[in-house]
C-alpha cells in the first residue's frame, strides 16, 4: 500500500488529504477563504498567499488526524504545482517539499487539471482510461481524451474566459456575490431556462468553446429589460453554457470513440450540467461518471490521487522544481 499526503494551495482553497493507492481517501479536508474574498468580488492573489501560510500546517494536522496516520506512515508527498496563482502555489509546493525533506520520503509535483480529472477514479474506483473527460473550473475549460494514464489529447478548449469565469462574471453583473457558479445554480432552480434565448456561442463550429459574447448577451439584454425576473435570468444563462458544453463532450466522445464520460472541476458541481450529462449520456449508451461536489471543487484529494500514478509512472519530483503558474495538461514541470 502506498499512502500519500496531497496539497492543494492553487486559488483560494487550502486543502490536505490522505490517500491510499491514488483510490481510497482516507481524509480531505477543504479550508475555504471564500470569506475573505467574497467583498473584492474575486479572489484577491496577495489575500490568498497570505491566509494559505497561516492555515496550511493546521490543514495537513487536520488531514493527518482524521486519517489516524503519522508523518512515518506516509510514502510520499504531493502538492499541485501548477496552474494557479504564483504565490498561492509556492505555498502548497514548500510545505510539501518541506515535509518530504524532514521525512525522507518522495516529493510529487503535480499539474492541478490532471487532478481535476483523477477526480473521478476517486468516485469510481472501477474507471479506467480511456475516457473523455470536460474539465470546466473558474480558469480553464477543456476537453481531454485520456488514452491511457498520463496520455492526454487536448480536443478543445475556450478562445476567451472559462465557463467558471462566465458564472462569475454574470453573477457579479447581476449583484448576486462571489463564487456565482453556486449562486446562479440555485437561483436558476426557481427561474425558467427556456425565457430568454442567450446565444450558444460556437455551438456548430468545431470542439472549442467560447463565453464571452455570451456574458456580453446578458449584460445587454438586462441593460434593456430591466424589470426581467433575475431568476429567468440565471437560469437562461446557465441553460446556454450547459448547452454547449454538454454538446461538445457528447460531440468529442463520438469523434474520439470513446465510450465514457467524465466531468470535473469546480462547474461540474453544477446541477443542470450533471443532470443533463447523465441524461444525454445514458441515452447515447455512454457510461457516465460525476465526481461528488466535494471531489469536483478544488480538493486535495485529487491531488494525491493523480500523485500515486504519476510516482509509479515517473518517480519522484525534484525539490529543485517550484511552482508553474502557467503549466498545461502534458506540459513537463
Ligand atoms: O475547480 P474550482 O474549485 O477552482 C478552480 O480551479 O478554478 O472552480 C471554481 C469555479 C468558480 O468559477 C465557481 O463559480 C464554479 O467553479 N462553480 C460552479 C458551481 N460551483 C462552483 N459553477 C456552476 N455551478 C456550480 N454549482
Ligand atoms: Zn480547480
């Protein structure tokens, strides 16, 4: 059995968790700063940095304890490297370091995104690749084949903002705080999504996406009817992202001939997204595998699930590497 201690510092999360043989969580425990944020309306880098230095070590305590492990129990110990926010980052990555020079065990650096998509062998631990898997989060929105572990395709992604951004964004527009992607889901449960006809930007036009005409299409359209019922709103917009985003992993899978589907990050938390995935999906004959909200948001546990595969695959990494704000699926650290 190999147990690894993950870290997860890359936005405005602090989370650690334990887990055996990248399947079996034993803890994860998630610190949110939303708190702190929430009055800036996003998440403030240097904000950030700051509340993951002063709660990381009672986060990993925390994670250790609720595991009932020890520092002597772990094999090794990883820490999302990349992307992220170049401070938040360094803040996970040195702990991590840190803790594997103290304990002579392994150091594992690891891309936050490829977590995203560990995130559903956690849920499944049957789920193998390959798999088409749309990983949808405030800064990124990408469609990935995984062939096989650590063989990713990248067969789509965003022109312009992420889908989480766009959440964000229309929920900042209309008032309603941050994270919006929360917000507009609950909202969008007591609006009609068939009021209002929000643009389904590249739709028909190949596997890339894009959201930011169709921030602009609500801003105006509220501009113009002031009176229109928020919820309406919500919930039309919402109803466009899921659209195509739904239509393009559907899309991607039959092209690639793929027979599962796979969702991940922290827009995967959201309700129409996973009932509408789980609807078409079934009707296409695809197995379909949603990670539980807990694994789909910003977590630890992903992190250490995809760290016991990239270990076996390449060993250790360097405590010479540090953090890559900038990193890509298949990039090397
Ligand atoms: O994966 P994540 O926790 O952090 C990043 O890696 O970015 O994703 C955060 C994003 C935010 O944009 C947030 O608004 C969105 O995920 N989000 C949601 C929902 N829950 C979180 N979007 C739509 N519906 C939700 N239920
Ligand atoms: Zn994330």
């Amino acid at each position: 059995m190999v147990r690894i201690l993950g870290i997860e510092t890359s936005c405005d999360e602090t989370a650690a968790a334990v887990v055996d043989d990248g399947r079996v969580v034993r803890s994860s425990v998630v610190s949110s700063q939303v708190d702190l944020h929430a009055r800036y309306g996003g998440v403030v880098p240097e904000i950030a940095s700051r509340a993951h230095v002063e709660i990381v070590d009672d986060v990993i305590a925390q994670a250790l304890l609720e595991a009932g492990a020890t520092w002597s129990d772990l094999d090794a110990v990883a820490a999302a490297h990349g992307p992220g926010l170049a401070g938040a980052l360094l803040v996970g990555v040195s702990a991590a370091k840190a803790i594997a020079l103290a304990t002579g065990r392994p150091y594992v650096g690891v891309n936050h995104h490829e977590a995203h998509m560990y995130a559903a062998l956690l849920e499944d631990p049957e789920l193998e690749p390959p798999f088409v898997t749309l990983v949808v989060s405030g800064g990124h929105t990408l469609l990935i084949a995984m062939e096989k572990h650590g063989e990713y395709r990248v067969l789509g992604q965003t022109v312009d903002d992420a889908a989480g951004e766009a959440f964000d964004k229309v929920a900042r527009f209309l008032g309603l705080g941050y994270p919006g992607g929360p917000v507009i889901d609950r909202l969008a449960r007591t609006g009609d999504p068939t009021a209002i006809a929000f643009p389904r930007p590249m739709l028909d036009d190949g596997n890339d996406f894009s959201f930011s005409g169709l921030k602009t299409a609500v801003v105006q359209y509220v501009r113009k009817h002031p009176d229109v019922a928020v919820a309406d709103v919500a919930a039309s917009f919402q109803a466009a992202v899921v659209d195509v985003l739904v239509t393009k992993l559907l899309q991607v899978a039959d092209e690639a001939d793929i027979s599962t589907l796979v969702i991940g990050g922290g827009v995967a938390a959201n309700s129409a997204l996973r009932a509408r995935v789980a609807d078409e999906g079934a009707t296409a004959g695809l197995r379909v595998v949603l990670p539980a909200l807990g694994l789909c948001t910003d977590n630890a546990a992903m992190v250490a699930a995809v760290a016991w595969w990239r270990l076996a695959a390449d060993g250790p990494t360097s405590l010479a590497g540090g953090a890559y704000p900038s990193l890509r699926i298949g990039d090397p650290a």
